[in-house]
C-alpha cells in the first residue's frame, strides 16, 4: 500500500526499494498493482498528513469526578 501511495504522488518521481531477498521484493512489487477508488486515495491523504480524526470522548458515568488541571508543584525548601 505504501509504495502504491508512493509512485502516485505527482512530486516524486522514482521509489528505491530495499528488499533483502527475492520474496520480499515480490511482495514489494505488488503494489504497483493496487487499485483504489478516488475515495480510498482521499482517506490515505488525509491520514498521511498526521492528523487523524479525534476519537469521540466517552460519555463519564454520573457522579464522576471532573478532571482537574495540572498544576506547577512549589519547589521544596531545603
């Protein structure tokens, strides 16, 4: 999948492969092969930029206690 996103990308124009053995390399070269509809190509864009989706906060029981903000510790005396 990630060479396939690779040699799509309009700014690069070779892929240097580093297989170590001769199935590797194979497996490697089938994605030259992938097909993804336009859609599928969007969410693998916006995935690799880095800022995938904010995971829904889960809803706290009632009677929980509230999170409380972090707060700078006073240094001890000596």
């Amino acid at each position: 999948m990630a060479l396939a996103w690779v040699l799509r990308r309009p700014e690069i124009s070779t892929a240097i492969l580093g297989a170590t053995s001769i199935q590797q390399l194979e497996e490697n070269l089938k994605g030259c092969e992938i097909k993804l509809e336009p859609e599928d190509w969007q969410e693998l864009e916006v995935t690799s930029r880095g800022t995938p989706p904010k995971p829904a906060e889960a809803p706290k029981p009632p009677g929980a206690p509230k999170a409380r903000a972090a707060t700078k510790s006073k240094p001890r005396p000596r």
